[in-house]
C-alpha cells in the first residue's frame, strides 16, 4: 500500500486497483478507517476524533490530488506523495 503523506503521526495510504467509490486509508497508531475522497464520510473503521478532524482538514484542501492518486492507483502506478498538514 502506498504511502502518500504523513503528519502527526497519521499514514495517508491507497491501496493499488483497489474497489470504488475512490477513497484513502488513513491510519493513527492502531486505528484505521477508509474515507471517501468526494464526500469525506468514513466508509469503514474508525480513528480517534482529533486524528479524524485533522485527515479531514488535510483532505479538503487536497481532493483534486487524491482523485489524481487514485487513478494512478487504479493503473498500478505510484501515486504521488502530498504536502502533509502542517
């Protein structure tokens, strides 16, 4: 699973031709929950709610790049890494 960003602690991965509706994993200590990159919801798992709001923030100012990664995903190509929070 490739790894795209990091911040505080939080692992921002996709998974190569991985299943729809296009999402990322978002991984805090031995937490993790996969997130739908158009609407932000939590499809599956669960993070603490400080990391969660902290993904959250970080992926509304990046959604055009997650779309981005995904397809390259979906292509078995490397998606690109992205600026972490700061």
């Amino acid at each position: 699973m490739p790894e795209i960003c990091r911040f505080y602690g939080i692992i921002i991965a996709m998974f190569f031709d991985d299943h729809n509706p296009p999402h990322f994993h978002a991984r805090y200590g031995g937490s993790n929950a996969v997130i739908d990159i158009n609407t932000l919801d939590i499809l599956e798992g669960k993070i603490p709610p400080r990391a969660l709001n902290m993904v959250i923030e970080w992926a509304k100012s990046h959604q055009n790049e997650l779309l981005k990664d995904w397809e390259l995903a979906k292509s078995h190509q490397n998606p690109e890494k992205i600026v972490p929070l700061k």
